[in-house]
C-alpha cells in the first residue's frame, strides 16, 4: 500500500509541486489582499472622521450665507427676518430708511454687524431650526466626495441627547457604526452627528476585489494550461505506445499470410510439374486467400487515414436496413458454427429503411459481428436484434465472450487501441475496427454505445434517426 502511494506520489511529483505553488501564490495573494483591504478600512474610517470634523464648520458657513444673502436682499425696503428657538420666535425688523444715513451715504446700516450678530446667535440653536434634511444631506454628501468617499450615508443629528426632525431617510439607529461629539458643554455633548454607510463593506471590498478577480482569474488559467499541458503530454505519450504497438501488431499480422504466400510459391516452383490441376488449385487458392486477406487489413488501414484526413465521405441512397444486418450476419454463420456456436438474428416486423452509404455500414455491421465472435474464447453466441421506436432504428450485437473492464471500455472507440499488449496476440487485428465503426454510425447521424463487464460478454448498441 504505501510502495503504491510513493509510487503515484513520484508519478504526478510535478503536478503537485506546481499545484501547490500556484495555490500558495493565491492565497498570499489574499493575504496581501486582506491587509490592503484592512489600510482601506482605516484610511475610510480617517476621511469619515475628518468630515465629522469640518461639518460643524461647513453648517455655520451655509447658514452665515443663507441668512446674510436674505439680509441683504432686505436693505432695500421694509423688512423683516424671523428666527425660531426653542424658547419661542425672534423677529429682526427694519425699514429702508434705516438705510440711509442723514449725515451722507457714509453712515448706511452696517450689515457686517448686523451677520456677525446672528452668526453669534444662531450658533447657539439647534440646527433643525437653522437648516433642513435635505440640506443636511448635500453638505455631508459634498463633504464626503472632497474626501474620496463615494458611498452615501445615513444619518442623523442628536441634540441634547434627543434625536431630533434633522435625520436622514430610513435611517436605523440598531445600525450606527460612528458617533461623532460635535458640540459639547461642561455637563457632555451638546451636538452628535450618529452616522453609518449601508454598502460600507461592499463599497471597501469593490477598491480591492478587483485585483482579487484577476488573481484568481490568472491562477485558474495557469492551471488550467498546466493541466492542459499534462494532459496533452499523457495523451501523447500513450498515443506513442499504442502507435508503436499497432506498428508491431500489423507487422506480425503481415508477416504471417506474406509467410504462407512464400511456403505456397515455394511449394509451386519446387514440385509444380510434379502436381495435378487440384493440387496447383490448391495452393493457388491459399495464394488469394491470403492476398485477400492481406488487401482488407491495408483497406482498413487506408480507411482510417482517409478519416484522419476528412476525405471519407459517404454516398447516400435508400438501404434497407434489415437485409444489410442479414447478409451481415449470414456472413459469420459458418465461422461460428465450424467453432461449435452460433449465431442468430431477430427483426422486429417493419420498414427499415433510410438513407445510408450501404457498403460502409456493412462494413461497420460486419466489424461488429467480427469482433463479437472473435472475443467468444469458447463457442460463440451471439444475438443480433433489430428493432425500431417512433423517430429512431436500433441494433444490438450481444455477445457472451471475454467482456471488457471500465479501462478498456472507455478506450474501446480509441484508434488502434487493443486490450491485449504486445506482439502476440489471442485475437488478431489492429485495434481498428471499431473506431471505424463509430466514424461510420456517427457519419450517418447515429450514435454507439458499449455495456460490458469482465467475463459477462459485451453488448454494442447502435442507435440510428429516421429520416424523412
């Protein structure tokens, strides 16, 4: 157990080197990102209390301007100006006479006195009589921008330890994350500003989420492509194997019948004059047999470069799809019974017929059937079944042969891919034939699937459209 743990450990080394440090380059980059996140939090907090600091400043100039802007509209005729407190109204009223001097324009009414009287006095009212919400809410807001702050917030304006009608909309006080003192007295504060910002959080995580999504963004596309790369390279590297094996597979596969080819010839130039016509027939007819043979496997061999290449094409005309599974399986009948087995075929009752390359889906049919007697160890059995559904044809060859493990079924499509190694083989070929099957169903809008399990006989099922 632990000699196969090491082992695997030593297998993908470099994958876990590299996977460990991109992931402890991501999370000091969090790191990183969580301190950053913590100065942008305090440098906030800094600019919030700055503003608390200038508001009360910001509020009495606002006020100046407001009331000494209406003073001076009013020195041209009678008027007056009402101030509200708590202890009741106050009303300032003057005419415009007092507006001029009878010793000359010099002695005019001093409007300078007359703001510096009510700033003194006004700094000494609560604000709600001096200034709206609204109001309120623009200078804050304003106050806030020249800091860099682009949040609102919600607020509202404590007096003497009441909250009073100068208060922000929808505000909640279970929520105030800042009391600042803006006024106070020998007996306590005076004035409070209590303030707190809905999307603080999300506004301070959007300044460094940004660099967070690109850092997450370039260590999933480095992994991504390292994983790729690894994949690649095992995918390589195992299709070099299977390359070289199939190399040593159609080899072995050439070399027998060319062997066979070769005694046969001998056999004629040596004792020739010696035969009769039956025996010359004799040999002559292993010379064919063996030079067919020899033709179908580079067939084969041709057919798949053509598909590497994109040059397989097919030639569609009306077939029947229920005589091509006969003459298919008729075709192995004896092979089957000359090795004790057999062989059936059973057709649901109805029209089979679509648009089809006939020669190449007898092809894939016979590949089919080939291979479900050819891995029957013992006496082949194999069901052929044809049946058909509203909107689709389906073919099913069951064999009880050898079966197949989870590796080798998900290999088994795979180009030139065997389940046995090396030179010898139990069953000939060169782990083409059904990879060339799936080319041809998929070709004809079909699609192939494969239940199999050790010792338990496999079964390919081809599923194929109706068409029109």
């Amino acid at each position: 157990m632990l000699n196969q743990f090491i082992g695997k450990l030593r297998k993908h080394a470099l994958t876990a080197v590299l996977t460990a440090a991109v992931l402890g380059a991501l999370l000091l980059q969090l790191n990183l990102l969580s301190g950053e996140l913590e100065l942008q939090k305090q440098q906030f907090d800094s600019d919030v209390n700055a503003t608390a600091t200038t508001i009360n400043e910001r509020v009495r100039l606002f006020v100046k301007r407001k009331s000494t802007g209406a003073l001076k509209r009013s020195t041209t005729s009678d008027s007056t100006v009402t101030i509200n407190t708590p202890m009741g109204t106050t009303t300032l009223r003057w005419s415009a006479s007092q507006g001029a001097s009878p010793y000359g324009s010099g002695f005019g009414v001093d409007t300078t006195m007359i703001s510096g009287f009510l700033d003194d006095f006004q700094s000494s009212l609560p604000w709600e009589t001096l200034i709206t919400s609204s109001e309120m809410d623009s200078l804050l807001q304003s106050e806030l921008r020249i800091r860099g702050i682009r949040t609102a917030p919600k607020w509202a304006i404590v007096e003497n330890g009441y909250l009073n009608s100068l208060i922000s909309d929808a505000f909640a006080t279970g929520k105030v994350s800042y009391n600042f003192v803006l006024a106070e007295s020998f007996f306590g504060p005076t004035r409070q500003l209590l303030m707190y910002f809905p999307s603080g959080k999300f506004y301070l995580a959007s300044r460094v989420y940004l660099n967070l999504f690109v850092t997450l963004f370039f260590s999933t596309v480095i992994l991504f492509a390292f994983f790729s790369v690894q994949r690649q390279g095992r995918k390589q590297k195992r299709l070099a194997v299977v390359k070289s094996d199939f190399i040593s597979n159609m080899s072995h596969e050439f070399k027998t019948p060319l062997a066979t080819i070769s005694l046969a010839v001998d056999a004629l130039l040596r004792n020739g004059d010696k035969m009769n016509a039956a025996q010359m027939q004799q040999y002559l007819g292993i010379i064919k047999s063996e030079n067919k043979r020899m033709n179908a496997q580079m067939e084969s061999v041709l057919q798949m470069s053509m598909m590497d290449k994109e040059e397989l094409t097919l030639t569609l005309a009306p077939m029947d799809i229920e005589a091509c599974l006969r003459e298919a399986v008729n075709h192995f009948k004896l092979s089957a019974e000359q090795r004790q087995g057999w062989i059936d075929l059973s057709c649901e009752v109805g029209d089979y017929e679509m648009e089809g390359d006939l020669i190449q889906f007898k092809s894939a049919l016979t590949n089919l059937i080939d291979n479900a007697i050819k891995y029957s160890l013992d006496a082949p059995q194999v069901s052929v079944k044809l049946a058909q559904s509203v909107d689709e044809f389906r073919i099913m060859v069951k064999d009880r042969g050898i079966g197949m493990d989870e590796d080798t079924k998900r290999q088994v499509f795979d180009r030139f891919y065997r389940a046995t190694k090396g030179n010898i083989h139990d069953v000939k070929g060169h782990g083409l034939g059904l990879s060339f099957v799936k080319e041809i169903i998929e070709k004809h809008g079909g699609s192939i699937q494969v239940d199999s399990a050790p010792n338990a006989g496999t079964t390919f099922t081809v599923v194929l459209p109706k068409t029109a």
